[in-house]
C-alpha cells in the first residue's frame, strides 16, 4: 500500500517536472502561422461553443426587424467589423488572412442571435475577437445583431446604400470625437 503511494507520488513529480520541462524549453510553438493539432483544435472548439450555448440560451431577443435598429447595428459593422468578419464585395483585408482561428465570414455566414450577441458582448479569449461590451450598451450591441440577420445575401449595392444612410458610430465619440470614416447627412 505505502509502496503504491510512493509510486504514483514519483510518477507524478516526473509528470509534473516534464510538463515545466516542455513550457521552460519552449516545446510549444505559440506562433499563429502553425496550425493546431487536429485533436487540441476540435476540443478548443468544443469548449467555445460549449462555453457560448450555455450562457446565451436563456437571453431574451428582442424585435430583430425593427428598420431603424437594423439601420443603426449597419453602421456599427461598418465601422468595426469589416476589417476581420468582412462585407459584400469585399474580397479580403489585410488583417484577415493572418487570423488564427480564422473569423467567419459574416457577410455569408448567418450566426444564430442569441450566441452572436454574447460573443459580440463578451469577446472570445485566445482569439482576435474582442469584447465590445466594455464599450457599448446591449441595445447598441443588439442593433449589431439585429444587423448580422438580414446582413448574408446582401448585393454589395444594398451593402453600401444601407451603410449610406446609417446613423453614424456615436461611440466612436468616446475619444475620436466626429472622427467617423463613412458619411451621414443626419449627424447632429
Ligand atoms: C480583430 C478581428 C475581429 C474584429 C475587429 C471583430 N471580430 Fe468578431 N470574431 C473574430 C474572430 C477571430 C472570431 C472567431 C473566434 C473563434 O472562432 O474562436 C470572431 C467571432 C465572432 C462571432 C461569433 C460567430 C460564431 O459563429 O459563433 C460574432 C457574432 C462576431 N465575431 C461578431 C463581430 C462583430 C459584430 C464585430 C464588430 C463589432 C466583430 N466581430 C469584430 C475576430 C474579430
């Protein structure tokens, strides 16, 4: 029994000191460019969507089909996202191709609301997307949301003419005050 016990303490000390042997040496390859492995990969994912589902499903919607919200999250988009979730008509950005793990492509993609406002409001860690509700409300982040709805199947004509008549990215007042890269004929 005493015999046991000091085996398994002994198999766990040289578990341990490998494991610090691998961090110290630098076993492990943190560089974005080289995949993970399949297996480490699928769990990560699993983890996320696991982490998501439970959190969000008891978020209450609200009207997604309102105009003037679908209105309000376009500009939003616009202003924040296109660089890594792109929009019609744009083919790629300069930050996309070396994002690992790869944002969807939401101009095509349709995400399910519920888990799209929590991973807008919250961020996903060990990824690019970062939480957004350190700096916006959740009627704004909804707006987004409400946006991301009717956003896949847009021509890129209708993309521009509803970025165009957007209200414009109020936030972005915080510390860029008026500095908004999109035009608007109602800003006040
Ligand atoms: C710097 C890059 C970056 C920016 C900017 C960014 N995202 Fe993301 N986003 C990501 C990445 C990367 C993921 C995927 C993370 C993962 O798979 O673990 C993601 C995931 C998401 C998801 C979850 C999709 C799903 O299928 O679960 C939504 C929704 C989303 N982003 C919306 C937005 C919105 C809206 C904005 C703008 C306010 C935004 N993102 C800005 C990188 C970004």
């Amino acid at each position: 029994m005493k015999k046991r016990f000091i085996a398994a303490v002994l198999i766990f000390a040289v578990l341990i000191a490998g494991a610090t042997g691998l961090v110290w040496f630098g076993a492990y390859n943190v560089g974005a460019d080289e995949p993970h492995w399949p297996i480490t990969y699928a769990l990560m994912q699993t983890i996320r969507n696991r982490s998501i589902a439970v959190r969000a499903e008891d978020l209450p919607i609200p009207n997604l089909n309102d105009p003037k919200v679908v209105l309000k999250g376009a500009g939003q988009y616009a202003a924040m996202c296109t660089g890594c979730h792109l929009a019609p008509g744009m083919r790629d950005s300069e930050i996309r191709p070396g994002l690992y793990p790869q944002p969807p492509d939401l101009s095509r993609q349709r995400v399910d609301p519920r888990v799209a406002f929590w991973a807008i409001k919250h961020g996903i860690k060990m990824s690019a997307m970062p939480a957004w509700g350190f700096s916006h409300d959740d009627a704004t982040i909804w707006s987004m949301v409400a946006f991301l709805q009717k956003l896949p199947g847009m021509t890129p004509a209708q993309y521009k003419a509803i970025v165009a008549k957007a209200p414009p990215d109020e936030d972005m007042d915080m510390d860029m005050s008026g500095d908004h890269d999109h035009a608007s004929g109602d800003k006040p």
